[in-house]
C-alpha cells in the first residue's frame, strides 16, 4: 500500500509534537537539604527557599522539564539517591574525588571557599593546624570541611554536628573554640544578629583531593546524559543572565568562582 509524502509529513508532525509533550511532562525531583542558609532553608511554612532552589528551578526551566524540589537530611543525601528517591542533588554538594566513586555529577554551578570562624574575644590568630592545636572545633558532619579537620587539624577536637544550625547554636553558647564553614554561609550567620557572637579569622587552603571542583548537581552512576543535560543548562544560565540575576540577589559577588 502506498503512503503520500503528505501523510508521512503528517504522521512525522505528529510524532514530533507528541514527543515534545512527552518532553515537557517530563518530572525531575531534585533534594536539596533544607538548613543550609543562603543556600537553602524551609521556611516556617514548610517552604524550600534559597540559591540552590532557585536555580534548581532555573535549571529546570532551560531543560524545559517539570522540577519537584524536596528537602532531605545531608547524611542520607547519597544513599538516598543511589536509592532513587529523588533523581538529583542540588545541596552545595562538592565534587570530590570520593563522592565520584558513588555518584556522577554536573559541572560546578558553584565554588566558594572555607573558612575558620571563632568567637570576638577569641586567641585564635589564624587556620592552620599550629594555629588551632588544642581547639575543639566544630562541623557539619559528612562534609569536605568534616573531611579537611580531621586530616589537617589533627591536633584539635573535632566535633562532628548533623546540620550547620546545630554547631552555630554550641559556639554562640560557649562549647565550641571555633567552627569551619563554607564562606557565604558562615558570613551569612555573622551578618545576622545569630552570629553577634563571632569573626571570620581566616580563610582555608584549597585542597582540591578534598575540596574538589567546586559543588555540582549529583545524579546516579551512570546518568551522564542527565548530568550533560544540567552543565548544559548551568552554561545556558550563565550566558543568558539568569544565573547573575540569582546570584545578586543572595551575594554580593560572584559565586560561580575561578
């Protein structure tokens, strides 16, 4: 039986739109964790705001799919993606060396330094181990700044805390000597009256076999092709404005970094 060229132009048109629906019914669920200030946080409404929501949802928009935004509890971030609970992580998840043995990622969207934060009155001079020998220091457990302490500052007590809100609350209180952060979330705390109680003393060498390439979207092994997809997206934003747009309304610099 014959087929005019007009009905398979048809029949092609048709299988075209119906894959373009199917494209922009296409649902991603990404977890971000939720008490992480700036980046992200609930509200008291149960809302997830922040950095990493909105471009999350930036993201999405340039990838045209339909996004679900989650909160999950950082321990469990990776088993519960190797899990398939949510399909993404957008977390200030830093790709390190390690996490890539367990899970693949994007390009950075983001790549700020660490810091050491001490009380007003402190002696701490300085970050480096001399400098902290004897200190307990305090951070957010699974971390590369976890990491870092108990490789480098091998002559302080660790103190391993389940969020960053948890460690804040012991210095504020007197139980900790000094605290290691990421840089716009600690100064994010001290700019708040939360952080009346602290300085920023100095900020933490790059190691890049621990800090990594800076944080990018985390996917299950093997899903390059929605990894692509979101360094895709993250230089589409970049280019197009959208990224700046978020990024001025948290900080005051450019957080993409070197």
């Amino acid at each position: 039986m014959r087929i005019s060229k007009i009905a398979l132009a048809a029949s092609a048109a048709f299988a075209l739109t119906i894959g373009m629906a199917q494209a922009q019914e296409k649902k991603i669920t990404i977890a971000t964790e939720g008490a992480y200030p700036p980046y992200n946080n609930l509200t008291a409404d149960g809302k997830l705001v922040g950095f990493d929501v909105d471009i999350a949802n930036a993201l999405c928009d340039e990838m045209k799919v339909k996004c679900e935004i989650v909160a999950q509890e950082w321990d469990g971030m990776i088993p519960a993606l190797q899990a398939g609970k949510f399909d993404a992580i957008i977390a200030q998840m830093s790709i390190t060396p390690e996490r890539k043995e367990k899970i693949d990622f994007s390009k950075k969207y983001i790549n700020t330094p660490a810091v050491i934060a001490a009380a007003k009155d402190s002696d701490i001079k300085g970050v480096t181990k001399e400098d902290l020998a004897g200190k307990t220091i305090g951070v957010q457990g699974s971390t590369i700044h976890y990491n870092y302490s108990e490789k480098v500052l091998t002559d302080s007590t660790i103190k391993s805390y389940p969020s960053a809100e948890e460690y804040k609350l012991d210095i504020t209180n007197g139980r900790l000597d000094a605290v290691m952060d990421d840089l716009v979330s600690i100064q994010g705390w001290l700019d708040s009256p939360d952080g009346a109680c602290c300085k920023i003393v100095g900020t933490i060498p790059n190691m890049p076999e621990i800090h990594g390439e800076g944080a990018g979207v985390g996917v299950r092994k093997g899903e390059t092709a929605l990894a692509d997809q979101f360094s895709a997206a993250i230089a589409a934003i970049r280019a197009n404005g959208k990224y700046k747009e978020i990024n001025d309304k948290y900080f005051k610099f450019d957080v993409y970094g070197d």
